[in-house]
C-alpha cells in the first residue's frame, strides 16, 4: 500500500494523520487528489452544505510600536502614510456596510501609543448600536496584551470583560503569524511570543467568547 493510499484510508476513517503524513501532503501530494479527499472528509462531516459571511474589513489607524520584518502596513506616528480613523468615521463606514448587507464587522488596528483606552470602548459601544447589530469581530490578541499592559495597566481579562461589555463579539485570528520561534524571530521579532497570543485566547474562550487563529505562510517557513 502507498503511503497516499494509506493517507486515504485514514481519512476517510476519521483517523488523525501523523506529523510526517501531513508533511507529505504538503510536499508531494497532487493537489486535485488531495482536494478531492478534503471534499470527501468536508461532506462527512457537514453534507453538501457550505456558508459565508459578508463582512466590512476596517482599520482604525496604522499607528503601530512594533516593527514586524513582514509587515507593509503600520508607520510610525509621523511617518508619512500614517493615519488615524474617529469614532464617528468608523461608525460612518460600518453603516454603510450593514446597510448593503454585511452581518460582520471585522476591525484591527496597529499598536498605538497614544490613543487612550476610552477610544476602543467608545468605538465598540458605536458599533453596537447599529441596527441590526453586526458581529463585531475586532482586535487581535497583540492588541488586546497592549491595551492591558501598555494602555489600561489592567489584567488581560479585565480588559477583555471591558471590551466584552462595551460590544465585543469575537476577537480576530491576527498576531498568530507562525507559531515555531525560530520562524517568528525572523518574521516578527519583539512580538508577543505564540504563548502570549495565546494565552489570551485562552482567557477569552473562558469567558464563553469564540475567537479564530490566522496562519501566515510564504515567507521564511519550511514544510515542516
């Protein structure tokens, strides 16, 4: 038997493959083949049914303290191409997206070294008030650690309890990035390491909310 034939046989099973399996897959697999058994193993699990969500993808400014080696979006607060977006503009886009029929307000921001706490909760209590009301997925757990540490001096759960109350929904999956270190050393050094991140996420599916994880690939990752 093949090791593709093999691979097949335990997904099709619902077996969890091996490291060296998944490393195969994404090395030498072709990848109609390996599209047809997602399908496969997607239809056992949720029949022919597949959904989307209309969402209105927003920043609140550039502004940011780190320095990410990938990074072609954050300045430095005088740095040319720097902004900084209000309440009320924010609150101005988002409407005219729930108005054309988004559901999902999906919101991030740089580290800001200057905007005070208050900013975040007004923005969120704004966006709550929309009718009918958005999902609003906002901030990425690198946001929510400088919103406790650097602009709150609160505890990371006092501040997610804050922005829960004021209208948060989810928080986003940005800041993930690549998880092995020796990787986000030479992507993203000075940034919160993967346990920090997620430690976060952590704090907030304790408190019930739900929350999603991003990959960022195609840089300096190897298969493995």
């Amino acid at each position: 038997m093949s090791l593709w034939e093999k691979i097949e046989k335990k997904a099709e099973a619902g077996e969890r493959l091996s490291f060296e399996e998944g490393v195969h897959l994404f090395q030498d697999a072709d990848l109609h083949q390996l599209g047809q058994l997602a399908d496969r193993v997607r239809e056992r699990k949720v029949g022919k049914r597949a959904s989307y969500v209309l969402n209105r993808y927003l920043n609140y400014s550039n502004v940011c303290i780190l320095s990410c080696q990938f990074c072609a979006f954050a300045r430095k607060k005088r740095e040319p191409g720097a902004f900084e977006i209000s309440v009320e503009e924010m609150v101005g886009e988002a409407s005219k997206a729930v108005a054309g029929g988004a559901t999902e307000i999906h919101i991030v921001g740089g580290l800001h070294p200057s905007l005070p706490y208050n900013f975040y909760l007004d923005m969120l209590r704004a966006l709550a008030e929309l009718k009918p009301k958005p999902m609003l997925k906002v901030f990425t757990a690198i946001e929510i650690r400088h919103l406790a540490e650097r602009v709150a001096k609160k505890s990371i759960r006092e501040v997610l309890v804050d922005l829960r109350d004021a209208g948060l929904d989810s928080l986003t999956g940005g800041g993930a990035e690549i998880f092995a270190p020796e990787v986000r050393e030479r992507i993203c050094k000075g940034k919160e390491s993967a346990e920090e991140w997620l430690e976060v996420h952590r704090i907030w599916h304790g408190m019930g909310g739900r929350s999603t994880a991003t990959m960022l690939y195609g840089h300096v990752e190897t298969a493995e």
